[in-house]
C-alpha cells in the first residue's frame, strides 16, 4: 500500500510517476505477473479503498479512482509486457508481438479492406502484376468484387499463418501447398520482396503508433520464415511442370552459377582428373615437365 501511497502522491506530477510506475512493472515481471492480472488488482483496490470509506465512497469519488487505476494501468502494462518479452528467448518474442500485433490490427480493422490495400499497394510498387489476376480488368480496382474476395482469402490465410506459428511442422506443408497452387498463376519467388512490403505498409497503417520497431522486425522475421518456406516450393512447383529440356538448362544453368566463382580451381581440377583417368594425355601440354 506504500506503492498506492506514493503513486497517489505523484499524480500532480504524472512525468515524474511515470519512470517509478515503469520501474515498479519491470520488478513485477520477475515474478510472474502478467497484464491480465491488472483487473484483478484493480477490482480489489477500489473493494478495498471504497470499504475503508464506507458511505464517502461515492460515485463521484469511485469514478476518479477509477480513472486514476486506468492511467496506472496505461503506464504499466504496456511496461510490464515488454519486461516479460525481454525475458523470453528471440524466438518466442517474435512470436508473441506478431500475434498481439495481429490481434491488434484484425480487432480495430476490417480484414477484407486491410486486404484491398494490400494488393493496392502491390500494384504501386509494381504495376504489371496487376496482369496476373482475373479482376484485372474491373473498375474501379478498389471496389472490384474479384479483388475483394481474394484481398479476403489472403488476410485469412495471413491469420491461420499466425496462429500457427508455433506449430511449424503443420504450418510448412500448408505453406508449400499455397505457393504450390500459385504457381499456376505465374506468381514467381522475385514477387515475395514486393508482397512483403505491401503487406507490412498495410499493417503499419493499421496498427498506427502501435507499429513499433520491434513490432516491424518481429513482422519482418516471420514473413522471411515464409518466403523460406514457400520461394523453394514455388520454384520447384514452376520447375516440375517445365518440359525436361528446360528443365535440364536451368539444372545446368543454376549448378554452374554455383561453381563458376572458382572457375580456375574447377578448370585445375578437371585437367588433374584428365590425367588421372589418361596419363598420357599430359604429353600433349607445354606444361608437362612442370
């Protein structure tokens, strides 16, 4: 209750109390609180302080006291949050601001309009690819019936990929499958980079101050968790329905880029291999005696 007092005593001055509310966070997350605690603590303070005054806990007096737990609680939790991810390994930080940050934005934000400006911004980036799709012809683009039942699809397929982020072993065949199937629209792994920018602009706006720079780089994270994934898949997807004459030049093709850096080490070898499968072979070179 010292905490209460001082607190109380620091609300004239709520920049000196917001460091010592900070403080007081982060030494919770220590031990184990958590921000839904906070309702629970608040409910029993305002029991406690209102049964202490008896009949001078009156509306007006319940309702500052409340507005006063609600700025403590802005400070804190937010605080107390970021204390207990700091104490999480990398990974499962990631995890966890790309699914807050994901709640966040689809509670505050209709997913089908969220999806609209997605694609939109893909089009800016890149205007060709707008050839690639069906509605490409309707007008206008953003009230595009076809456009806003595949802006949909996408953000739920964007949603089942969060939640499923911390089960990669049913996330990877799902993803293999969706860039499996979009390789029959001749989406190809160079558009990744331009769908990955559209899909953070969008969030960004969505999300407006929330969008912080962690928040930016645990997004970027995950999205190069799926590009992973699904620029090999899709690659392998476009290459297995190649006829084997192509098939053969890019296996060449991709197998030299491989070798080539080294090309007078591979050239060294091919020549001892040379001599060594037809020894003979090394009379025919000025460089025999050397």
């Amino acid at each position: 209750m010292r905490t209460v007092g001082t607190a109380v005593a620091g609300l004239k001055d709520i920049q000196s109390l917001v460091p010592t509310l900070v403080e007081l966070a982060q030494r919770h997350s220590g031990w184990d609180v958590l921000p839904e605690h906070f309702p629970v603590v608040g409910e029993a303070l305002l029991w406690a302080v209102g049964n202490a005054l008896e009949e001078r806990w009156v509306t007006e007096v319940k309702s500052a006291w409340e507005a006063v737990w609600g700025t403590i609680v802005s400070v804190m939790e937010p605080a107390l949050r970021e204390a207990n991810l700091a104490r999480m390994p990398e990974e499962d930080r990631v995890l966890v601001r790309v699914e807050e940050s994901w709640a966040l934005v689809a509670e505050a934000n209709d997913l089908q309009d969220l999806g609209v400006k997605v694609f939109l911004k893909i089009f800016e980036i890149a205007p060709a690819a707008l050839q690639l799709f069906s509605f490409k012809d309707e007008a206008p683009l953003s009230e595009s019936a076809g456009l806003k039942l595949h802006a949909s699809l996408v953000m739920n397929t964007v949603g089942k990929a969060v939640d499923n982020l911390d089960d990669m072993e049913s996330l990877v065949p799902a993803l293999v499958e969706l860039a499996e199937r979009h390789s029959d629209f001749s989406v190809l792994p160079e558009h990744f980079p331009v769908v990955g920018e559209a899909l953070l602009w969008t969030l960004e706006k969505g999300l407006g101050f929330k969008w912080t720079p962690e928040v930016k780089v645990a997004w970027e994270s995950v999205w190069g968790t799926i590009v992973s994934v699904m620029g090999p898949a899709l690659k392998k997807a476009h290459f297995d329905k190649m006829p084997e004459e192509d098939r053969n030049r890019v296996l060449v093709q991709e197998s030299w880029a491989l070798v080539k850096q080294d090309s007078q080490s591979l050239g060294v070898n091919l020549f001892l291999k040379i001599f060594e499968i037809a020894p003979a072979a090394l009379q025919l070179f000025s460089f025999k005696d050397e």
